[in-house]
C-alpha cells in the first residue's frame, strides 16, 4: 500500500512515516503544502493520502484533498486538531474516509488506515459494469479484454502488488486488475488466503513447501516478511 503523506510539521510527519514503514507500508512520499501534495499525486498515484487540514502554502488540505477528488478516486484521512464545526463540515463536503485528531496513537493510525482501506474498497465493489471481478460463491469473474472470465477462487495461486495494480496468478493466466492488492485482496477473505508481504497474498492451498523465509508455490518461490510471519506460520500444521 502506497500513501502519501501531507503534513507541515516536520517532526508529526517524520513520526507518522516511522509508523508506517515499521508496519510494511510504502510511503511514496512526505510533502508540507497542497501544491506539492497535487504533484506527488499526479505523478505516483498513491493508495491513500494522510492530509493535514492545516498546510503551509495557498491551499489548506481540504482545498487539496477537494482538487484531487476532481480527478482521483482516492481515499483520505485528514489530521487535524481543530474541532470547530465549520473546520468538519467544509471537510465533511470532500467526503474523506476518516478523521484522526492529534495527538493520536500509533494504533489509531492503523485502525484508521485499514478503516480507509475497507471502506473504500466496499464503495468501489459497488459499482457495476466498470468494474474489472465480481465474486459469486466460490467463482470469481475477472476482466479479460472485452469479456469476463469465470476461475474458480481455489484455482488463484496467488495475488501480487503491482503499484497501484493487483495480479491474479492462475496456473493457466495472469489477470491484472486496476486496483491495489489490499481492495482486491479484502474480496478474498476466505481462511485459505493468508497475506505474508505487502507485496503477496497466498492460496494455502496451493503451497508445497517453506524454507526459511521462503514459501513454495509448486514452481513459485514468494519471501515472507517479517511483519506477516507469525500469522502464516500460525496456520500450518508443522511436524519437527
């Protein structure tokens, strides 16, 4: 998951960014005013923005946060640590994914993100014919050009992050889909999908070994990373 961070203070944004990266994410960049906020966007799509209400320069952050709605469908959480109604309700008009009131705590952020990162996947599984898969029990419809084509979800070997694109891997095909790992991924909640880098999520169905920080998907070969690697092995059956 990619996000951009928009924050005027220095020592908030360096903080903030330690946060993130110790849990896995990527953050594509650490700008202070709305102008550089409009660049990084255009330039490096990002998954998710954490927006400062208040920003050096000729735009505040919800003036920001409302130019990049025009073109970017992107969810935001703003900062902020003015309460005042009218501050929420101009901000409230921009329709940002949450809120975190300074000073927050590390586990606000977090649950602030996966928040963001849910909700706006449900929106966009809500739309109709733009969309690129439509999961129907235990078979998933996937873009194929012009045309949808049925897989069963037991037949996905993996998953894989590609920027701002997720790859479906099938012995057969590789589909790429238009949007990031973590809103496709939140689509696949079943017990045998198991997430074990930002960059992967598995079928446990489909493994056939592990060394070390290697998993095995018959000719495959994925890393686990630290942060997923409790939770994965959690769900084996090991015998020493």
């Amino acid at each position: 998951m990619n996000i951009l961070i928009v924050e005027d203070e220095l020592l908030i944004s360096e903080d903030i960014a330690t946060k993130l990266k110790k849990a896995d994410y990527e953050i594509v960049g650490q700008v202070e005013t709305g102008e550089e906020a409009l660049e990084i966007v255009n330039e490096k799509e990002p998954d998710l923005i954490i927006m400062d209400i208040h920003l050096n320069g000729n735009l505040d952050g919800i003036e920001t946060a409302a130019k990049i709605k025009e073109h970017h469908n992107l969810p935001i959480i703003y900062l902020t640590d003015d309460s005042r109604s009218e501050t929420l309700k101009r901000a409230g008009k921009t329709d940002p994914e949450n809120y975190l009131v300074k000073p927050f705590m590390e586990n606000q952020l977090h649950a602030a993100i996966e928040l963001a990162f849910q909700h706006s996947s449900q929106n966009q599984s809500k739309g109709s014919l733009e969309q690129e898969y439509y999961r129907l029990d235990q078979s998933i419809f996937v873009r194929d050009k012009e045309r949808f084509l049925r897989i069963n979800v037991e037949d996905i070997i993996y998953m894989q992050a590609a920027r701002s694109y997720c790859e479906i891997v099938t012995k057969e095909k590789t589909f790429t889909i238009s949007e990031n790992l973590n809103s496709v991924s939140i689509n696949f909640q079943d017990a045998f999908f198991v997430k074990i880098h930002r960059s992967y999520v598995i079928n446990m169905k489909k493994i056939t070994g592990f060394e070390g920080n290697m998993v095995y998907l018959n000719d495959e070969r994925l890393s686990i990373s630290k942060a997923y690697r409790d939770d994965f092995f959690r769900r084996l059956r090991v015998l020493k």
